[in-house]
C-alpha cells in the first residue's frame, strides 16, 4: 500500500500543531546550544519581548547572562524596561537580584547598581519627567534606546515600575 506525500505532510503538520513545536526550537529532546539560548534571551529581554523571553526561561536559558563579567545582567534590562512579567518569571527561575553590574560592564569610576536601584530611578524619572521631555532626557544621559523610550513614554510606565520595584523589594538584601 502507497501513501501519498500529501497524507504524510498533514499527519506531519498535525503533530507539529499539537505539540505546540516551532521551527526554532528542536524537536525529540535535544537540547539548543547554550550560548544560542544566553544570546537569544538577553535579545529578547532588551528587545522587551515577554513571550520569547518567558518561552526562552522555560527551555533553560541562563537567567543570570550578563552582557560582560561586570556588566548588566538580563534581570537590569528587564528592570530597565519596566517589564514586571519578564522580572518575576527571571526571579523566580533563580535571576540573582543582587548581582550589582554596569551598563556596558566598566569598571573605573562608573556606579554599578542592583536591579532594584535602576526600578527605583526609573519609578523616579517617570514620575518627574513629562512625556513630551522623556526622549531628551533619555537622549541627554545616553539611554536613547527604543525599548527604554517606549517603555518610559507609556502612559502606565509610573503603575509597571512601581510593580517592579514592589516585586524586587522582596527579593532584593539591603546594602
């Protein structure tokens, strides 16, 4: 008995849709590269991507990246985002809260902070500074990036940093 090629494709088609696969992730237990999952998660935490980021955490992806050995980890993007679901489903995978790093990962002269800190100043810059003033703002310190700029133009960025700052107050040692 011969079965046809488009028998064989809709079968293969149902189980794909069925078991939720998708053509990035592999299939029959292997498991993606870690490097390729650090990478891909610190992109999509930046980018302020919540389901690829989420999706990313549940297959394994190292929730303490870091963008050098001093520098941010993807805890502070998130934070930096104002993405409280991105920060809760990072803690709770084991993100460590009170890992303190810098922006690019300098070392002389520059402050390195807890993700709790930039939530707090973030909560403080949303609640001081207007909308229509929060690009030059952004632009004047060096943080012009569209994630950031969107972030903090949303007319609910003072109520998402708040979460966050709540959510991180939990976790977070005092200094």
């Amino acid at each position: 008995m011969r079965i046809k090629l488009p028998l064989v494709l809709a079968i293969m088609l149902s189980i794909f849709l069925i078991t939720g696969w998708r053509p990035n992730v592999p299939l029959f237990g292997t498991k993606p590269n870690v490097e390729t999952l650090r990478t891909s998660l610190m992109s999509a935490v930046k980018a302020d991507n919540t389901e690829e980021a989420i999706r990313l955490i549940q297959m394994g992806a190292d929730v303490n990246s870091r963008t050098s050995p001093n520098g941010w980890s993807v805890l502070h993007f998130a934070v930096r985002n104002g993405n409280v679901e991105i920060v809760e489903a990072l803690v709770q995978a084991g993100a460590d809260p009170n890992y303190t790093g810098t922006m690019e990962g300098q070392t002389e002269n520059i402050v390195s902070e807890k993700p709790l800190q930039i939530a707090q100043a973030a909560l403080d810059l949303v609640n001081q500074v207007p909308p229509s003033s929060i690009d030059e703002t952004l632009r004047r310190g060096g943080l012009d990036d569209p994630a950031l700029v969107k972030s903090m133009k949303d007319p609910k960025a003072s109520d998402r940093y708040q979460k966050v700052v709540e959510a991180l107050a939990k976790v977070t040692k005092e200094s």
